[in-house]
C-alpha cells in the first residue's frame, strides 16, 4: 500500500512553518554566544567558575577549561597562522581491519594500518608503509567465555596498534634542529570499549604515547568532524553565571549549555575564526581527561578549534588534540598549527592533511580484499586438513585412496576418455 500523502499535506505544511523560525532562532543565539565570547578575556573569572563545577557539590559539567599554566591562554583568543618551520618530518598513521565472522568455520581477523612519512620543505621523497597483522589464535580470537570477540573489541585493538606503530618509528625519522610531526587520526583522549581489556589497552596507550615524547616529536589527535561537540559552549553559558549558588542551581543544564542549546562548538568556531585561524589551547574538564593526568601531568589532553583552508580556499572547522607535554609549548603548538594548514592546503577540495589520506588509502581493506583473503585462508585450511587425514592412513588405505580417487575409463575403440568423479 503506498503513502497516502493527501493525509498529510497539512502536516508538511505546519512543519514549513516551524522550519521558517529556525534561522531566526540560531541567529539570535550566535549572537548571545558571540557577546559572551567577547566578554571572556579574565581568565581569573573563568578559573574562578571552573574551581566551582569541581567542587563536591556540583556535577555534569563536562566542558572546556583554560590550562593551569602560567602562560594558559584567554579562553576567547583567536591565533592567526604562525610561519612554518623550514623543514619537518610529517608522520600520520590510520588503520582497516577485517572483522572476524562467527558464522565462519575458522575465526581470524585481521588489522592493517597504514603509515605515511611525509618530509615538509625537503626534497626526500615520501616513505609509505604498510603493516598487515592476521590474529587467529583461539585465545586472541575468543573472550574469556568462548565467544568470537566483537567488532568493537577489534577497534580498539587497532587504534592501540596506529598509535604503537608512531611510537616505534618516530626514532628512525628524528633529525637534529627537525621538528617531527605524528598525526593520529583520532582524538587523544582515547576511551576503550572493552571492560575486560580496558587497563590492558590503556596502559599500553599511554606508555606509546610516553614513547613519542621520549623522542623528542610532537603528537596531534585530528579530528576531523566534531560535530557533537559543545565543549566550549558549555564554558560560555558558566561564565554567565554570577555566583556559585547560580551554577549549583544550573548544573542541571551545565551538559545542555543551558540558554545555549541548539548551538554546537563548531558552528560557533566556523562564525568567529578566520581562514587558518585557531582558537585558543583548552582542556576539557571531565574524570576520564583526570584519568590521563593522574598517569602523568604531561598525558593530559588539551585541543583547540582550527579552521582548515584548502588548496581551492574550501575551509572546514576542525578540532586538534594534543597531549600536555606539546599544550604547554607555544612554539610545539605554533609548529602544529602551521603543519596542519600546510597539509590541509596540498588537498584539492577538501581541507585534509595530506599525510593522513595516504595513510588511509594504505590501511583500507575493500570488500575484494577481504574476500581473496578468505580464499586464500580456505584454500590452507582445506591443505592442511587432507594433509592431517593422510597422515592418519595406514600405507594400504593410501593405496587404496590413491587407486580408487579420480578413475579415468579408456573406450577401448577409438579415443575416447571418460572421467568418473
């Protein structure tokens, strides 16, 4: 039976009217959060109000804070591009898999990740790698209970095996007087989605992190779509409030950035922040951000907000991870910051860092990969069976297998054969 749609005309109709108010509505809200923005330069006052959401008494603040450095900067600063280092190591990893099958008669699954070195202002040409990893043992295959281990489980284990993957060849690309650049094409402030592997997985997080520091290079999560994000929104609508008895009445609204809902961190920073523009360094006030710190101060994540230009002046707003060992350093951020414009500019429409898509057209694994390693794991597993079952025969049963499989029958006029299966 089709849609009846004269039923529902009307409807549509009354839907119009509601959708003509809404750039009406969004304009006035930018407009509120720009005046805030504006307002926003005493960093003691948002200090201030950040010490209150932590206090016992108050929860579900979630958002953006200013560092707790001497040299933190305005939450409403707005950075115009640095001058690019001379030259620079620019490494960027990502990675595909191919999930395991529970249907299948034998488990696997296997993670691929990609590694490109790019050299900024040099000659070299890029280096790119790949890195096929097939996991099949039944104790890597299964969880604790027997079960084929979930498509989640092999995320994790993949977004752990990018970031070992920077940390072991950042010391094979490190120059004197050369900054080196690992791009992790992901948020930093990584979250596993294992409880039975999550102390595993971010112990060795962290500790690849620790590595990439240890090297004297800098790390940057990219993210390219943050489309969720209200982070910095959420600070704007604190910094309204007056007093500390207003943000224990308002907490409840603290997650929905209270008179500032509707709007999302970057829309905001796609209206206020000029082509190759960055906002200013922040930290996102949340237990599992205090998770990194309490590891070490310099595992703390901060981020800013930067608008992307491309090589056809296409621009996109994208949020920058960075541990606190690179946050605390204006000339490690200024360095990003540059990098990260440069790459994105070497793209044609899309505003991207250059490394990162090579990265990812060496990890992807496409549908016919996928399927010529089936093949190819079937193809094994059925030697390897008939291997096992004639080593199991007794020398007068191989004869026997040997004389009876495949008979051919000869016509005896004329040349004829005929195959028997």
């Amino acid at each position: 039976m089709t849609l009846e749609f004269h039923q529902i005309v009307e409807q549509v109709y009354r839907m119009g009217g509601m959708l003509a108010h809404i750039p009406n509505e969004y304009r006035e809200l930018m407009q509120l959060a720009v005046a805030r923005f504006n307002a926003a330069s005493d960093l003691e006052r948002a200090r201030e109000r950040i010490a209150w959401v932590r206090s016992p008494d108050v929860s579900g603040y979630r958002g953006a804070a200013p560092l707790d450095i001497d040299a933190a900067e305005p939450v409403n600063a707005l950075f115009d591009p640095p001058a690019e280092p001379p030259e620079a190591v620019i490494m960027a990893c990502d990675g595909g898999q191919v999930y395991p099958n529970e249907n299948a008669p034998w488990h696997y699954y296997l993670i691929n990740v990609g590694l490109f070195v790019y050299f900024h202002g040099s000659s070299h040409t890029p280096i790119p790698l790949t890195f096929p990893q097939l996991v099949f043992h039944p104790s890597e295959v299964h969880d604790k209970y027997g079960r084929v281990v979930s498509n989640r489980v092999v995320d994790d284990r993949r977004t752990l095996a990018e970031l070992r993957l920077l940390s072991e060849h950042v010391r094979a690309y490190t120059y004197p007087d050369v900054p080196l650049l690992a791009l992790y094409d992901n948020r930093l402030m990584y979250m596993p989605s294992s409880d039975d592997e999550n102390a595993v997985l971010m112990r060795e997080f962290i500790n690849a992190m620790g590595a990439i520091r240890d090297q004297g290079a800098l790390l940057a999560g990219y993210v390219d779509n943050p489309f969720r994000s209200k982070r910095f929104l959420q600070l704007l609508y604190l910094l309204s409030l007056e007093t500390q008895q207003d943000v224990r009445d308002q907490q409840a609204y603290l997650a929905r950035c209270g008179d500032l809902e509707g709007l999302r961190d970057r829309d905001f920073f796609d209206y206020v922040l000029k082509p190759g523009q960055r906002s200013a360094v922040m930290v996102q006030n949340s237990p599992h951000n205090r998770d990194f710190k309490d590891r070490g101060r310099d595992f703390e994540i901060a981020f800013f907000y930067l608008k992307t230009v491309s090589a056809l002046d296409e621009t996109r707003v994208v949020r920058v991870d960075l541990p606190m060992w690179v946050a605390r350093q204006r000339q490690s951020i200024d360095t990003v910051h540059a990098l990260l414009l440069s790459q994105c500019r070497l793209q044609g429409r899309v505003p991207y860092p250059y490394a990162i898509t090579r990265a990812d057209e060496l990890a992807y694994v496409n549908h016919q990969d996928s399927r010529k390693l089936d093949e190819l794991i079937n193809i094994e597993a059925r030697r390897v069976r008939q291997s096992l079952a004639r080593a199991t025969l007794t020398a007068k049963a191989s004869s026997k297998e040997l004389a009876r499989s495949a008979k051919r029958a000869h016509n005896l006029i004329g040349n004829e054969v005929i195959d028997h299966e």
